[in-house]
C-alpha cells in the first residue's frame, strides 16, 4: 500500500471545475486499481464520467496492458457533473489529476 502514500495533485482546472465528491471518489478508485493490478500498472489512467440521469458511470481504461473497469454509481446530495474525461498520471514520486485539455 506504499503507492497510496505519494504525493497528490490536482491542476486548477480539476480544482475549479470538478465536484470535489468526485475528486475523492477517483483517488479512491486508483487507490482500489493499484491494490488490484499491481506491476500491471499503466502510467496513465483515463476516467470518463457519464451522466446517466440519477447515476453516474465512471470507465477507467488502461493502454499497457489493456484494462477497462466499469463502475455505476447514484447521485448523491449536491454531486452535479457533466460528462467528461480525466486522466490520473503516476509518476514514481506523485500522482496527478488532470483534464486532458490541461496537458
């Protein structure tokens, strides 16, 4: 569990424009995929959050190797998003939060 101790970072778009629920909810599911995959860990991986009216379906893909895990969940209190895409890059030292415009 190691992994889940290095440092984290959001950029300022992550910051302004992404419900904070959902911030923590994808550290949360990183922290779940590291656990799992273990030494088949891409460095980059890609979550598209779909609005699926009272739900909310998270996808997280993989490049190397291949890997896709889907995971619906509801809508609670005031979580209001709007479809989009974020990437976590894993770096040896930190973690990074990012759109993929911020790149």
């Amino acid at each position: 569990m190691a992994e889940q101790r290095k440092q984290r970072y959001v950029t300022k778009a992550i910051n302004e424009e992404l419900n904070i629920e959902i911030q923590v909810l994808l550290w949360e599911l990183l922290d779940s995929i590291e656990v799992k995959r273990k030494d088949k860990m891409d460095y980059l991986q890609v979550f598209e959050i779909v609005n699926q009216g009272d739900n909310i379906k998270i996808i997280n893909r993989q490049e190397q190797p291949t890997m896709t895990v889907e995971l619906m969940i509801m809508k609670q209190g005031s979580m209001n998003i709007e479809d989009t895409i974020v990437w976590i890059i894993i770096d040896l030292e930190y973690r990074t939060m990012l759109f993929p415009k911020d790149y």
